[in-house]
C-alpha cells in the first residue's frame, strides 16, 4: 500500500474531511505553501475518518499560525473506537510536544526548534503500540522528535485523524496545506496542484445540465446547480483537461468527483477514469450518496504501462466517469 489520503484544498472546499468546524478552504498563503487555496481553521478543526484502521500511518503537512497561544493543538491521532491516543501540539514555548492522549496527556517527547510564524513541513510517523510503539516527527525534513514506547492511549491502531481543537478546550487558529497521508513511506515535501476539466474529450455520453457537459465540472469550489447526469449503465464521458505548468516528478494523482443518486436510477455506482495513450482505463465501483458528496480514487501508476506518471502523461490526460450497475 502507500498513498491513502490527499488534499491540498485546490477544490476550494473542505468536502473531503469527515466533519469540520469553523474551517474552510482559504487564499491565504503562506510562503511555502502551494496552489491557490489552503485550509483555515480558526477555533475549530477538520477531522478525516479513513476507510480502515492502520497500524501504521507516515502523514505530511504544511502548517502555519500567525498567532502564538497555550497549547495550540495541531495534529491529534484516534484509533478506530473513536479514542484519542497520541497528539502533537504547540505549547506558547513554540517547541513541538508529544503527548500519549490529547494535548494535556502524558507527555512524551519535546522539540528543540521553535516553531515560530512562517510555514513548517511536519511529518509524523505513528505506530500505535503499547509497548514498542513508534512516533517520529520530523520538522523540514529534520527528525525533530524520536520516541519509542507505549505510544496508544487506547487501541493499537489508529483511523482518525484530526487538525485542530480538541473537545476538552484546548484552542488552535492556523493554516494547513497539503496534507497527505501515506501508510508505507515518509512523504516528504511534496506539493498537490489540480487540473480541471476544459474541453470535450474522446466521449461524451453523460448529458449536461445546461451548456458545455465540461463547463458544468471546472468550478472552484464546486457548485451543486450544473452538472452532467446519465440513467443509462455504462454510458462514459471524458474530458480534455488543464495542465500545470511544472512537474519534478508524479507520486500519484487523485480522481475526485462530487457525485449523487436521485430518485431510483439503472445505474447505481459510478467509476472514476481516465483515458491514456488512446484506452479508456475505470476503477472500482464507488456508490455516490443521496445528496452530493466527494468520492475519490487515488492511482499511483500509470495504467497505460504500468509506470509513475510523467508530466506528458498528465498533459495529455482525459479523466472521466463511467455509469455501473
């Protein structure tokens, strides 16, 4: 496995996280961050239930406060009963803690680099065990934070992840910019960028709600009133897309779709897609909800020859979205 987890805010929007609280996806930028929108939580916080429970998580973000305060509680882990069993925070002394439990738990581990106004790349590695557990954080790239031990309040796994205040006060105000969550590998500074649609692909068999079927999917954040639909299994639609300007290298990229059922239609999933070197190539059914909601799927090679994604790969990419029974 590796990658299971992506944002970088550019939909302009919040959909992907389980629930929030006073966050939302915002154009202020920090110096180090990437794209045009990141993530603003301001007493409140943004939390990601995963699929499944992991035994070991490598996670990667930016963050940035402009603010100083006691306790500014920045990434907190839950295992799969819903238990908060490790956090890292960032007390007024600006030096990175690691507690077993939440902000006020046990502490674990202290920094040595103040974490002070600018943006920082944090990345922890987490394995929760109660004895031989491991938790690394790493601070631009730098191992801040090295700590073995009972590191679980609660069950050896972890599913949630949350960024911001927890329920018994503790208080955060800041930025978050690609946030990324890998279950095999340390992630390091990697940026996500986005590509939409803005032309007629190779196929064009879902019906648009009014005008261009491409024009009713480009917008940042998205709008629920346009939109393309199909009752017909099967039926395909791609689309040309944007590109971006510069690429060092492609780990993955991430299809996401903001997707519903109404009423009681043929097909009752959807397949995100592309289409690569002339061959259309969907993956797995997904069940869109009643009312609309963000589904993704995450490919890490390319499907056309089995090989990372190069940036012609991704300049020449149709993505689109396939109807199934």
């Amino acid at each position: 496995m590796a990658r299971i987890f992506m944002d970088g805010f550019e939909t302009g929007d919040i959909y992907l996280w389980t629930t929030n609280d006073t966050s939302t996806a915002n154009t202020t930028m920090a110096a180090g961050f990437s794209g045009t929108y990141c993530c603003f939580v301001s007493a409140g916080h943004i939390e990601k239930v995963l699929p499944s429970s992991k035994t070991e998580l490598y996670i990667a973000f930016k963050y940035y406060t402009p603010n100083t305060y006691s306790y500014n509680s920045i990434l907190t882990l839950k295992d799969s009963a819903g238990t908060i069993i490790a956090s890292v925070s960032k007390p007024s002394s600006g030096f990175l803690t690691l507690r077993r439990g939440d902000a006020y738990g046990t502490l674990l581990a202290t920094g040595t680099h103040v974490v002070g106004q600018k943006a920082f790349l944090i990345e922890v590695r987490y394995k929760p065990l109660n004895s031989g557990g491991v938790v690394q954080v790493k601070l631009d790239g730098v191992l801040e934070i090295d700590y073995s031990g009972d590191t679980t309040n609660g069950l050896e796994d972890v599913q949630r992840l949350k960024m911001g205040n927890e329920p018994n006060g503790t208080y955060f105000s800041g930025y978050f910019d690609d946030f990324i969550v890998d279950d095999a590998n340390w992630i390091g500074n990697t940026k996500l960028g986005i590509i939409v649609p803005d032309g007629t692909g190779t196929t064009n068999n879902w019906t648009a709600s009014a005008g261009n079927a491409w024009d009713c999917l480009n917008e940042k954040p998205p709008v629920d009133t346009d939109y393309v639909y199909s009752n017909t299994t099967n039926q395909i639609a791609t689309y040309a897309m944007t590109t971006i300007a510069s690429m060092n290298s492609v780990k993955s990229i991430q299809l996401q779709a903001r997707a519903a059922y109404e009423g009681s239609p043929t097909p009752t999933k959807i397949q995100l897609g592309v289409r690569a070197s002339g061959t259309d190539y969907f993956a797995t059914d997904l069940s869109p909800p009643v009312s609309f909601g963000m589904l993704t799927k995450i490919l890490e090679l390319n499907p056309a020859d089995s090989a990372a994604f190069e940036q012609a790969d991704i300049d020449a990419l149709e993505v689109g979205v396939k109807a199934t029974a």
